[in-house]
C-alpha cells in the first residue's frame, strides 16, 4: 500500500459517536499504513494500492464494518505479514472511497475513533484480520493546576505553530482544550510533522498526561524549527526586497538624469578624459589601462561604483605626468642661496655643496640620499628648502611622524572603501611636477607593527633602481619617481630602521650656542618677524643684551623656534601698543621684557656656590640641547643596600654599577674603608626626576660624587665632566660633546673634565664656543679625581 497523506489537518469537528459494546472485542480487517500514523479524532484522506489491503478495504465496505489502521515496523517492507505489525493501531471508519480504475487504486477518506490493540492477528489471506481491543482515554473529571498549565501550554504553542504555518487551527480544539488532555495530545500530534516512530509512540502512551507531555515536547521543538525559518526567510526577503528596491530606484535615477539630460554629462566627461589622456606624454600600455577604466566609468552609468572609478580616474589624469621645472644647477648660485638663508652651519653647507656636486657627475643610481639629523629647531628643514630653492625645484614637506601602517606611504587598493593615493603620490601632485624636492621630515619618528612596515615601502621608493616604475597601490600604473630629490630629516639616528639607515648619507646639525643664536636672531628671525608683522626696524628697539636675556631666561632648546616665538610674541604686542597708543616706536628692554613675554620661564644654570662632599657636576646631552646634571649621593649606616633614584634609564642605572665595582676593587688606594659595601647603604640621586635620563656619559661623575661621600672629601664647585667608567676605571670617550661644552659654559663653569678620546671632536669645536673654558682630558679614573677632589 502506498498511502499518502492528503488532509492530515482535519479534524472532525463531532467526534463520531462509537457503539461502545459492539465495537469491543471486534474481528476487524486490517489495513497496514507506511508513511504516516492516524490519530483518534482525524480526519484523514489516503491512496491505498497493496492487493491485500484493498481486500481488507472491500470486506469492510461489505460488511458495513470499520477498519483497523496499523503501522508497520520497518517501514521498507513492501508486503508485510501480520508478524511485521505493530500491536496498537487506530480504529477508524471509511467514509468516502473513490476507485480510481486505470491502477485500480483507492483513495479513502476516513475517520480515526479509537485506539485499538491487536489481541491477535487471526488471519492473512486475501486479507489481514485482527481481534482488537477498542481502548479509551481516561479522561478524569478534575485536573491539577499542573495540568491544567500543561493543556494551556499545549494549546498556545499549537495555536502559534498553525498561525506561523498559515494555517488555522480546528475549531474543536478550543472546545476539548481545557477538558481531554488525551485527546488534545491525538489532535496536536495529527497536525504536526514527527517521525512515524514518534507518532507510534504517541499512540502506544495511554497516560493521557504524560502524552500531552511527549506532545508538548514535539510541539516545541518543531516550533522551535518554525522560528529559526522563520528568521531565515525574514533575512532572504530583505534581500530580495532590498536588491529589488535598488534596482527600481537606480532605473528611476536613470530615467531622472536622462530627463535632466545627464546622461550627456557622463559622456561628456567620458570625451574630455579621453581627450586629456590623449594629450598625457605617457606609455601606451597606461594610456590602454586609463582607456579601459574611462569605458568602465562609462558602463557604470549612475552607480555607486560609478563615483569611485571617476574619482580614480580625475586623480590619475591630474597626476603632473610629463611636467619638469627646469634645474638650476649653477653651484655658485646654490652656495649664494644657502648663505643667504643661513647663519653659521659652515660644515652642513659644504657638505650640501659636495653633494649637489657630485650630482652633477656621478649617475643618479650612485647618488646617496641626504639625511639631516640634529635636534628640533636647529634649520633642517629651512637647509632643505634653501636647496629646493638653489635648485629651482618644487619643495614639498612630508611629515612621517607617527606614521605606521604601509598604505600611507604607498596608499589603499582601490577596492577599500574610500581608498586614496599614499602621501608619495599625494605630494608628488601637491609639488605640480616629476621632479620635486620631496622633504621625507621625522624619518626616525616612523613605526611598523601588523599594518606593514612602511619603512621597506620607503626603501623601495628611495631606491634609484627600483623607483622608476613606483606603483601606488591605488593608482596601480608605474610612477616614474627617479627625477625626485629626496631629503630626509631625523632628531636621531638610532630608531631609523637599520636598511634605511644604510641608504642615508647623515649630515648632523648640532645645537646653537647663545652667541650663534644672537647672531641667527638679529640677522635672521627678527628681519622675518618684523617684515611678517608689517613692522619698520625703527618701530622697535631691541639692544643685544636684551636679546641674549630671552635666550637665556625664556628658552631652553637647541634650535632657535622657541626663540622665533618669542619674538613674534613681542612684536604681536608691539603692533598692538602701536595701534593703541598711538606712539612712534617702541623699546624693548630688561625692564619691561616682561610685560612682552610674561614671567620668567626658566632660573639660570649655575654652579654650586661651595665645594660639597657628594654632589658632583656631569653634563648631559638631551633632545633640547645640553644640560649640567648635579648628581648627589649618601652615605648612610645600614646594611650595604646600592639604591638608584631620579627616573634613570638601564644604561645609566648599569654605569652606577660599574662605578660601584670599580670603587670596591680599589677601596684602598682610595683610602676608603674595607668592607664599607657591607654596612653603608649608598643612595646615588639625580634632581629633576621627572626627565627621564638614560646613557652610559655620567659614569665618571656618578663615580666621584660616591667616592667623596665614602672618603668626606669635597668635589670642587668649579668642575663639570663627562665620560663613561669602566670597572677598571677607565675613562671611555662619549657624545653630543658640543652640546655638554655650552651647557658648562652657561652654567658658568670653567673647568671641563673630558675623556682623552675625545679630543678630536673637541677639536672641530668652534673657537668662540670654547673661549674662557679649560679642558681637561682625562683617561684614568685616578686623573679624574685628582682634578675634581678637593684634598
Ligand atoms: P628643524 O627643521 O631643524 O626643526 P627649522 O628648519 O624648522 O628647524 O628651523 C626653525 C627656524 O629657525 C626656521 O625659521 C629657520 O629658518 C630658523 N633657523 C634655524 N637655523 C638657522 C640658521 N642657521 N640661520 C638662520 N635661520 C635659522
């Protein structure tokens, strides 16, 4: 038999009253069924074609009797015998029977009345008898709360379930709800989808409870499931709905632009990009890409796409392809140029000079790329515009602090989401030509992490062999950068990544000393502010010594920008005393310096005033220039404890103890007490803790202020040093020597303790700057303290 299920959802609405008595203990046919499980109280219309089945259909109709409706075990069996039968089936009565003569298949409608159990099957042929067993449900006449929420739950869930089917619920349901849990159980289980073994299950549990239960469990699940599509569905829809609505909404933009007459916009564009890319000096093979793309945009109509593939293409077409401003390469001219723009800086001048020379011989894939080091403010990158200047080239500056990630050197695949060109591109169109002056500013201020490294992208873009075909990531045509002069600037050398350090000629700046200032201010900075502030240099009266006290009291750098802001501060105030006052000119004195600048920001460096047992003077080299570093120390009984204070670094705080060692190992010629280590505790200090101070320069005089503190013998006031220790006590030679020299000199100290290896770098120090100071270079220890030590 091959059933199937047609209107499985309908219920009776009026049980069909059974003869209790007569259907007892009753021989029924029976007729197997596969695919489904009829319920008590169903409705039911199914195809029926197995011969022995059809039999048991026709004795029924003959008899005028019911039928015994029965699942089979193994539902792949075609013909089974009474043994392949399950024990509890449903009692049911055919109702309407349509023979459909060509297969000599029926198709029954029948009603489901009761549960009925096989006592036994009594025969096989031509059909399958069984001597069943009607059952009833026990239906009690009272129900716990229990129950009761349990019917409710039952009945809520199915009533959801066939809404979230579309389908409605049978009107019957509401009225057996709340009174035959069994029954509602059958209902429920006839209406919702479960597996056959489920459903046999089902109809095997007497206890109408613990049915409704098992029901209820189904139920939910499969309501569960319903949601789940549910959601799924909802999602497709919007999909659907919202592709659908894009479309509708695109054709109707088209419609709007073509009636606006737009459209002849676009080809409008399309025919001047083609006309400029006619006109662009470029290869063939880019002039079929830029083509291409011009198609595309053409194609792409109103579309989002549409805007970024214009975009693309303006700033491509408004790349300076072709264009060169002419070079000046008249040295004489270049050499008057950067005298012109700058005081002193002798050496830096000469080495511009070379390099411009060499230029000039040598083939651009020899030539080295400048890099100017020094710390802020001390003219790189006024040196870099003055050779852009000598050279007649565009000068673009490019700020790489900070930068970190790749695509901003070298720009985002078109594909991103508001992708642009990367800054070498977005400078090379700023400067208008191929062959600008690019000013790569801060090169050691770059950082790589999991974005790449834009440091090797840099490399690539310096490199002379590879940098002729630059591809951009967003532009994507090759770029020829190999007419560009690059100059990099950096405050050090160290955190430039190591490859690109190696393609870089340095060319240091070192600090300014006050005289170098004075002289960058009168001929320079003042000249620039005055003629910025639209003033007359008889509107303002400034002596020297006026100038040298804002140097000194309101600056602390390397470089002279604090100072060029000072002095715009003051001339800011005079044109506004001018404009208010009325007066003619206006003097800039000691007396009033402050009503133009405000309180005085820094107190003068200056020597102790006598000789100390523990403090000792050391120079420092930091970012702003020089500084004097008064490092203190005590002893104090205890239990040889060494403690470090004054936000020192690893290096210095390594210094210490090398110091340390060498004290220990040579305690006796130094007189000082054997075993002191294990009962003193030694407490180095260095003021202004809150500036981080780090490196190995402050080793000597870490040194001699812990020997004069263990031997109470004073360090002389008069004298200021610098040199690393060794634990033998040598006396290794240090850097940014120019910068310690002006930092003594200011703070008024005369006697300079060096390290003997230094002596050359001394020597390159300019006359003026070491006037009035006596150098000492040292090599030993032992020499240190015999010029520092007051015995
Ligand atoms: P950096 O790039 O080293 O930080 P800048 O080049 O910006 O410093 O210099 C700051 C200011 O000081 C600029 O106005 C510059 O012209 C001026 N300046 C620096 N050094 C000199 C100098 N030797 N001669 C004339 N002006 C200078």
């Amino acid at each position: 038999m091959n059933e199937h299920k047609k209107t499985d959802d309908i219920i009776l609405d009026d049980i069909i009253e059974t003869d209790e008595e007569e259907m007892d203990k009753t021989h029924l046919p029976v007729i197997v069924i596969r695919e489904f499980m009829p319920f008590p109280g169903a409705m039911m219309s199914f195809d029926i074609n197995r011969p022995q089945s059809l039999a048991a259909l026709d004795a029924a109709l003959e008899i005028g009797c019911d039928v015994l409706l029965v699942g089979q075990r193994d539902r792949d069996l075609e013909n089974p015998t009474s043994a392949d039968l399950c024990h509890m089936g449903v009692i049911t009565s055919i109702l309407q029977v349509l023979r459909l003569p060509m297969s000599g298949m029926a198709r029954v409608i029948t009603h489901g009345d009761n549960r009925g159990v096989v006592v036994e099957y009594l025969g096989e042929d031509p059909y399958i008898t069984a001597h069943v067993e009607g059952l009833y449900d026990a239906e009690p006449d009272t129900y716990t709360k229990d129950a009761k929420a349990l019917m409710r739950l039952a009945f809520d869930n199915f009533t959801q379930c066939m809404e979230m089917q579309g389908k409605n619920a049978p009107e019957s349901i509401t009225r057996i709800s709340e009174e035959m849990p069994g029954r509602l159980a059958d209902i429920i289980a006839s209406n919702i989808r479960m597996k056959p073994e489920q459903a046999q299950e089902l109809l095997e549990e007497l206890d109408v409870m613990e049915r409704l239960r098992k029901v209820v469990g189904i139920l939910t699940y499969e309501l569960e499931l319903l949601k789940i599509q549910r959601g799924l569905f909802d999602k497709v829809r919007a999909n659907v709905d919202k592709n659908q609505r894009d479309y509708i909404l695109r054709e109707q933009l088209k419609a709007i632009h073509t009636e606006l007459g737009d459209a002849d916009n676009v080809d409008d564009d399309v025919q001047s990009y083609r006309k400029k890319l006619e006109e662009l000096p470029i290869p063939a093979a880019v002039k079929d890409k830029l083509n291409q793309e011009i198609k595309r945009l053409k194609q792409s109509g109103f579309s989002a796409e549409a805007s970024v593939q214009r975009d693309y293409i303006e700033r491509v077409l408004a790349l300076p392809w072709g264009v060169k401003s002419k070079e000046n390469t008249n040295l004489i001219h270049a050499e008057e140029v950067l005298e012109k723009d700058h005081y002193g800086l002798t050496k830096v001048k000469e080495r511009v000079m070379e390099f411009l020379a060499v230029r000039q011989t040598a083939s651009d894939l020899d030539a080295p790329i400048l890099c100017l080091v020094g710390p802020p403010g001390v003219g790189k990158t006024s040196v870099a515009k003055s050779v852009a200047r000598a050279l007649d080239r565009k000068y673009v500056r490019m700020s790489l602090g900070g930068v970190r990630d790749e695509a901003e050197i070298r720009g985002h695949r078109k594909t991103y989401v508001g992708a642009m060109p990367g800054r070498i591109m977005e400078a090379v169109n700023q400067s208008g030509t191929m062959n600008p002056l690019i000013l790569l500013d801060e090169i050691d201020k770059m950082t790589s992490d999991f974005r790449g490294d834009p440091g090797s992208a840099l490399l690539e873009v310096l490199d002379a062999e590879q940098n002729s075909g630059f591809r951009d990531h967003y532009i994507e045509i090759p770029f020829n950068l190999s007419d560009v002069l690059f100059i990099c600037t950096a405050n050090q050398t160290d955190t430039i990544p190591p490859a690109l350090r190696d393609r870089l000629e340095m060319i240091p700046l070192n600090s300014y000393s006050e005289n170098e200032k004075l002289h960058i201010a009168i001929e320079f900075l003042i000249p620039k502010q005055l003629k910025k502030h639209g003033l007359k240099k008889s509107q303002v009266k400034m002596q020297p010594a006026v100038i040298e006290d804002i140097i000194r009291l309101y600056t602390r750098e390397a470089g002279v920008r604090q100072l060029e802001r000072m002095m715009a501060q003051i001339y800011r105030k005079v044109v506004k005393i001018l404009l208010t006052e009325g007066c003619k000119s206006i003097t800039v004195n000691k007396d009033n310096l402050e009503k133009f600048l405000g309180k005085l920001k820094f107190r003068k460096d200056t020597k102790d005033d006598k000789p100390e047992v523990g403090v000792c003077r050391g120079l420092a080299w930091t970012s702003v220039g020089g500084d004097t570093l008064s490092i203190e120390v005590n002893t104090i009984k205890g239990s040889g404890k060494f403690k470090l204070t004054g936000n020192i670094g690893k290096v210095m705080e390594e210094s210490a103890h090398a110091a340390m060692s060498y004290i220990r190992s040579r305690h006796e010629q130094l007189s000082i007490r054997k075993g002191f280590f294990k009962d003193t505790d030694i407490h180095i200090h260095i003021p202004e803790g809150a500036t981080p101070k780090d490196g190995p320069s402050a080793g000597i005089t870490m040194a001699t202020a812990m020997i004069s503190a263990l031997t109470d013998i004073p360090v002389s006031n008069q004298v200021a040093m610098t040199g690393e220790i060794t634990i033998r006590g040598r006396v290794l030679p240090i850097g940014g020597l120019k910068e310690k020299i002006l930092a003594a000199k200011n703070a008024g100290i005369h006697k300079v303790l060096l390290p003997l290896e230094n002596e050359s770098d001394l020597s390159e120090i300019n006359q003026e700057i070491k006037e009035g100071l006596d150098f000492i270079l040292v090599k030993t220890m032992d020499e240190v303290l015999s010029h520092a030590l007051e015995r």
